[in-house]
C-alpha cells in the first residue's frame, strides 16, 4: 500500500503540513493518531486520495436521496432520510485481526451460554449465571426450555457494539444476539462510498463485503433440508424503524420478505401463504422480538408473529436465526458475568474485554456502586428503560439534582437487582466533515458475525454511528446522528467478488414466483394507485385547457367545465364545497391539494406508500422515477394561473408514463407483474366507465365526445380512422368496445382475463375460478356488444360488474388483516 506522505512546504514536516491543511480544529480527532502520536499512514494516505475525488463528495447525498435510504424515529409517521458521514471510518489489518478474533471468541461463549441456559443449565446450578437473572428476564422464552433448536445452533447471527478509547484499545460495550439491526445500512453504505470515492476505494484495497454475505446465506441453506429451500426474513412491517433495511437485506440476499401474517403453522411446519396456497417455509431470519414471534404461547396481544411458531420449532419443523429467547445475552447484568464465563466455559480471558459492569444483585458490586455513585453509568439490570428519571436508559448520578440522585440512589439500594453500574466511557473520535473542515465527534462501531459450517465469519467492515455531540455514551440513529462507510484495509490488492453464483451447476428456473399474497396485494393496489393519479392529472389538464381557450371554444365550454368539476368531485380531488369555485382554484386543489384524497398528489403518495412496503420487489430506477414526480406538484401558492397548474400536471404525466414504459419494459413478466397489471387495468376499466356515463350519454355534444377522447387519450386514433367529425357511436365504440384500442374497457377485460388465466390455480380441475369466470363472461360480453346499444344503462350495468370482479380478486388472492403498527419492542438502530 502506497503510504507516501503528502508534499509539503519547504522546511515544513509532513506532519505539521497535513495539521495546517487537513485539521483546522481545536482538537484532532483521536481516529488519525495512532499510539506513536503521529498521523496514521491509512489516514494519509486516504486524504490524499480524497482530494483526487473531492468533487465526488457531493454524490454521496445524491444517491442516498435518488434510491431513498431511509429508516425511521421511534414515535414517527413519516420515515427520515438517511444520514450519512462523507467520510469513512478506516480500520488497518492489524488492528481488523485483533477485533475479528475477540467478536469470534465472544459470539462462541454466547452460543455455549445459550445452549446451557436452555438445556441443562449446569451454569445456573454452578452460581456461574445468577438465576436472578435468567428466571427475570423478559427474554427467556420458557416453551423453548429443554429444546434442541432446528439445525442445532442457537445464534446463527451476532454483533457488538464497540467502542475505543482513547487510548486505542476496543471495548465491547453491549451484545446484540436478538436480532441486530445495521446490516442492510452498512450494505449501503458501501455502495454509496464506492460509488462516490471509486478511485480511494480501489487503491486502498478495502476489503470486500460480499464473501460475508454468501457465507451467511449458504450457512442457512446447508442448515435446512432440501436442494432449493424457501428463506423467510420476518419483518415487523413498514412501521419498522428498520424496514428499509430488511426490505434491501431480502432483495440482496433472495430471500422472500415476510410478515407474521404471510406465515401459517400447520402439522407443527411452517408455511408461506401464497397466490398459489401455502409453500413450505423452510428458514426464517427473523428481525421481529422475541415475545411477539408467537401470540399463542407468548405475547398474547401481538400482531407481528406467528401463531403456533413456537409448536414447529419444538418439533423441529422450521429453522429460525436467532432463536427466540436469545436476547438474554443482551443485558447489561449479563456483562458483569462475561469474564467469569470466558474463564468457565473456554478457560481464556476475554480478548476483546467489556466496559466495566457490576450488577448490583450481588451484595459486594452493590457495595462497589454505591460507595462510587456519582462516578458510575447508572442502568437497568435486564432490559428497557429504568422506571425513574422519565424512562432514561442511563444515567450518571453525579450529573443529577439532589433530589432525583437521591431517589435513584434509595431505588438501588432498596431493589440492586434491577440495577447495574457501569463505568464511564469516553469515546475516541473519528473525523467528520462539516462545512469546509474535518471536525473530531465521538463514534460506535458495530461488528457483525455469521455461524458457518466452518466457524464464524466476521464481516470485513460494520456499521459505524456518528454522534453530533461530543459527550456520547449511547448512540442511536436519532436527530443528529450520522452513520459511515468502515473501510477495512487490506494489506494486499482485494478481488472483486459479488453474490452471484459461478459454474453450471445452478439449477435453471423459468416459473412463476409464488409469491406471497400480501406482496400481491400490495403491487395490485399500487397500479390502481397509479393509474388513479393519472385519471385525475388528465382531467385536471382538461379543465385546464378548457378555461384558458374558453373564449375561442364552442359555447358549450361551460357546461363541460361543469361537468368536469362534478367528475372531481366524485372522485374526491376536490370538496364538494369547491365545486362552484373557479375553474382555477377547482384544479390547483385537484392536482395538489395533499388533504383530498383524490387528488393528483394524494393519488401519486397513496402509490409510493403501497411500494413502500414491497421494496424488495420495486427497482431502484422504478422508486427514483417515483420520488422525482412527487418534485412535480409544488405548493398551492406556487401555482398562480391555470397555464402554472398545466405545466405541473403535463410533468407529473411524463414522469408516470415514464414509469408505466420501466414497469412494462424492465419488470419480469411473473406473477408480481401481472397482479401490478391487473391493478392498472381494473381501476383504468372503472375509471373509463365513469367518465363514458359521463360524456358519452344520448345527448352528448362535440364538445363532450372530444373531452371523452382527450380523457382515454385516443384523439390521434380516431382521427387517423375516422375523416368526418366525432360522432357518438364511433366514440361509444373507441372508448368501450375496441379490442384494439389500449384505452377501451374491452381491451381492459381481455388483458384481465389473460393474466388470471396464467396465474396459479388452488385446485387442478380445469374448472375457472371465480374471477377467471367472471373476467372471461365480461369480456365475451364486451367483444359481442355493439356501440348503438350501450347506452348510459349499459355502461353502468358493466362498471358494477367490474367492481364484482374486483372484489372477487381480492377475495381469492389477497388476505384479510388489519394493519397495526409496531411496537417499542421491536427491533430498532438503537
């Protein structure tokens, strides 16, 4: 690795040269000094390559807002973009080796611990683990007591959070085995800096993450029977603080992104309910709590699991990583215990040491505490917040009031076992850019390790929280806080590698994904979504046209207004109290107004919430091109005159055809696809209908046939056939019965009953299933009509029918369920 210092100034040290030039602040941040008080090599040597790629900083911020990384504060609606530090967090080899080997050594203990705890507890009997705290802890998961987990490992998935001094010496400052969160982040992370600073990333010889990946996914294909198993990742749902994260993690990986409601037990084995009935679930990652896996036999209130879960891990019948009750190694008393362990179980000191931790259900660490209470962390024993002090996760008595330091102090002595003191930790710092300059702020790192059938693997990098405040002894990704790229350097040039497989003997498949009925249920609802937005920006731009040329228009202008007005009415994009407002106030609220539902903007959100929650099934350009045409409705007060309005509603359709040409030309024609495209066409039926009964009545003028043809944009084709003027039945016939014309209600049905045809069926009988029936009579019925005979009646009669087809769709293949939002349990960045 090249480590040649920066040129200097003559008579000037290289040192003093990169102090002037890289560090105007008070204090440099403790990351660039190594233990001989000299800038680090890799620090150097990584700013030197910055100021090659400086210009590429900006494109950090530009891609995390095009693909839209996000997560989400405990307590809020709306999700946050991601935070992230321009900067890495650099880690050389050496220094790499040493944390490696202290995680593998930690993640082995844990494991040992958990299967005594619940097999045959000899550490509990031997006074090794306080029973207290096993017997206490909210996450001892008792149906599962004397149980050998499917594929015999309890922690399958493990990682630390660690701190450094600033002395340079790594402490673990708490364990994660329930199911930690920053996996998906530190994924993206990467991406985002290799991108942004290509040419350091390669010269660097930064470690790669995705051996780690497939080693993780192939530990939990080997640990399952059969050649193809079916890998489940449990999500909380989209009201996860970290659904993002699970949502990319399932993309990257191929694994079918779940909800406690997707998932049924039968015969003590898992199932994924699918368009195509249950399918066998063969492994679940889980990343939803403990105590709400299963409502049966655990939280009885939970929405988030899987009833009978427990049943199948008891009889073997599904593997899941981590198992359920693995979370007592999360906490802080179990850390008091964390040497006695090492010396217990493997006959070693631990490598990597914790913070100092004593539980203060113990008579002489109570002692220990009290007599140095106002220089100890002062926390809950297990798990949450303490009951005192307005639910703080720790606190330092010394820092308190009399009179709250004199509460919390008789709350230990009165009940020490709830408590544990730990010792303070001051955090070294890495550097920060803010504004033009480096900037010292305190830093976690948290290291990830997978069980693979040949040991640990640790993953070559982690996920690094950056505090704004330089006092920080817990770090969340809250207000403020920024999260990093860790670069692990190699001391040797790195190959690329990636996760798809190489050789022939990849099994090839070409059927249809049975994919669950939630996710179909979604991508239905997010065409009809779409297609909504684009019925109401039409008819917004011809309203918009109307007013502007009404002076030179027939003089049957007004009442098309009129009619038009009513339409969006109907559909809700404006209040029927707007409805005598002027034609300009009628579309400003119509394409903007984000309190109606029914408008053009509600229309276009409504469809980003429905991808939302199937983003693993979403490409990144389909949800950039999203983002981008929400930019196209600006406020009410920015839309000053109906050729503003225009503009604005002309952008939004060019960004929604441009999506509809990425779903038709990019997305794979599979069972995902045809349910987005069946949602399309069922709304796009209605909504044609509609307006039919609306325009294209007995006593239609030209005026009304020409806005018909404007609304199902059919202008061109029925010029290009028809040489004289708009006449009603040719009309009628374009918009309601034309096989051939994209627009017509016909062309709809057809497209319908095609795709259910091709979809998975329940039974093998030959005989249609309900909404393949009523789609195939439809659009029998719509071929057979003729144009003088559908009248206002008619079309009616065929709307109501589609609206039966529509519910029938919905009775087949999507579940019912209530959404309810995720609980303060479930798993968080925290």
């Amino acid at each position: 690795m090249d480590q040649t210092l920066p040129k200097t100034a003559e008579g000037e040290s290289p040192q003093q040269a990169w102090y002037d030039d890289y560090a105007p602040l008070p204090g440099v941040p403790d990351e660039l000094i190594g233990p001989d008080g000299q800038p680090r090599a890799a620090w150097l040597n990584f700013i030197r390559q910055l100021s090659a790629d400086e210009r590429s900083l900006a494109a950090v911020d530009r891609h995390l807002q095009d693909i839209g990384v996000s997560y989400r504060v405990y307590g809020e609606a709306r999700e946050r973009n991601w935070p992230m530090s321009r900067l890495p967090l650099l880690i050389e080899e050496e220094e790499w080796t040493a944390i490696a080997a202290g995680i593998t050594q930690r993640a082995g203990l844990i494991e040992t611990m958990l299967e005594d705890v619940y097999g045959p507890a000899e550490l509990v009997r031997d006074g090794v683990v306080p029973a207290a705290l096993i017997a206490g802890s909210s996450e001892f998961v008792r149906p599962l007591a004397g149980v050998s987990p499917p594929g015999g490992r309890w922690l399958r998935f493990y990682a630390a959070d660690l701190g450094r001094g600033p002395d340079g010496r790594w402490w673990v400052l708490s364990d994660r085995a329930q199911a930690p969160s920053g996996l998906g982040y530190a994924l993206e992370n990467r991406l985002v800096m290799s991108r942004a600073l290509p040419t350091g990333y390669r010269r660097m010889n930064v470690c790669r993450l995705a051996p780690f990946f497939s080693d993780f996914r192939s530990s939990l294909v080997d640990a399952v029977e059969g050649a193809e198993p079916r890998i489940c990742l449990l999500t909380p749902g989209p009201y996860s603080q970290t659904y993002f994260e699970q949502a990319y993690l399932a993309r990257y990986l191929g694994f079918l992104l779940v909800e406690g409601d997707d998932l049924v037990v039968h015969d003590a084995m898992t199932h994924v309910r699918t368009i195509a009935g249950p399918k066998r679930a063969d492994a679940i990652w889980r990343f939803v709590d403990s105590n709400y896996v299963d409502p049966i036999e655990l939280n009885g209130q939970s929405r988030l699991g899987v009833p009978g879960l427990m049943s199948a891990l008891r009889h073997g019948g599904t593997l899941v990583a981590n198992m359920p009750g693995c979370g007592i190694a999360e906490s802080r008393a179990m850390m008091s215990i964390m040497p006695s362990l090492a010396s217990k179980l493997i006959g070693q000191e631990l490598t990597l040491p914790n913070i100092a931790t004593w539980w203060c259900g113990d008579p002489r660490s109570k002692r220990h505490v009290l007599d140095n209470f106002d220089d100890m962390a002062i926390s809950g024993a297990l798990f949450g917040q303490m009951s005192l002090l307005q639910g703080e996760l720790s606190t330092v008595p010394g820092m308190l009031d009399d009179a709250d330091r004199a509460e919390l102090r008789e709350a230990v002595e009165r009940r020490g076992m709830d408590y544990v003191g730990q010792e303070v930790v001051q955090l070294s710092t890495t550097p920060v850019w803010e504004g033009d300059k480096l900037v010292p702020r305190p830093f976690v790192l948290r290291v990830f390790a997978a069980a693979t059938e040949t040991g640990w693997e640790i993953m070559p990098g982690g996920f690094c929280r950056i505090s704004a405040d330089t006092d920080a002894r817990a770090i969340s990704m809250g207000v403020g806080v920024q999260s990093a790229d860790v670069w692990v350097l190699s001391s040797k040039p790195v190959a690329p590698e990636s996760l798809l497989s190489v050789g022939d003997d990849v099994h090839i498949q070409r059927v249809f994904s049975n994919i669950p009925s939630r996710a179909a249920d979604n991508l239905y609802w997010y065409g009809r979504y779409l297609e909504r937005a684009e019925a109401t920006l039409r008819v917004v731009r011809c309203l918009c046209v109307r007013s502007i040329d009404m002076d030179v228009l027939s003089g049957n202008v007004p009442e098309t207004i009129e009619k038009l007005t009513h339409l969006l009415v109907a559909w809700g994009a404006i209040a029927p109290e707007q409805e005598d407002s002027s034609p300009l106030e009628v579309v400003r609220h119509a394409l903007a107004d984000d309190s109606a539902y029914g408008s053009g903007l509600s229309g276009i959100r409504l469809a980003r919430n429905a991808s939302s929650v199937i983003r693993e099934r979403i490409s990144i350009d389909a949800t950039r091109l999203s983002r981008q045409i929400d930019t196209h409705f600006p406020s009410l007060d920015a839309l000053p005159s109906e050729a503003d309005v225009l503009d604005a509603a002309d952008k939004a359709l060019d960004g929604l055809a441009a999506l509809s040409g990425l779903t038709q030309e990019n997305m794979n024609r599979d069972a995902g696809w045809r349910f987005l495209d069946i949602g399309r066409r069922i709304e796009r039926a209605i909504l044609t209908c509609r307006i039919a009964r609306t325009f294209i009545d007995d006593e239609a003028t030209a005026e009304d046939l020409e806005v018909m043809l404007d609304l199902v944009d059919s202008q061109i084709t029925y010029r290009s056939r028809y040489m004289t003027g708009v006449a009603l039945a040719p009309v009628r016939d374009m918009v309601m019965l034309d096989p051939y014309n994209t627009r017509s209600v016909s062309f709809q049905l057809s497209a319908i009953s095609e795709h259910l045809a091709l979809l998975p069926t329940l039974r093998n009988d030959g005989v249609p299933e309900e909404p393949q029936g009523i789609a195939s009579i439809l659009a029998t019925e719509l071929e057979m009509a003729k144009a003088n005979e559908i009248d206002k009646q008619a079309i009616l009669a065929f709307e109501q029918r589609i609206l039966q087809l529509a519910e029938a769709i919905a009775v087949r293949y999507f579940p019912r369920r209530q959404r309810v939002s995720v609980s303060a349990e479930t798993s968080s960045l925290s």
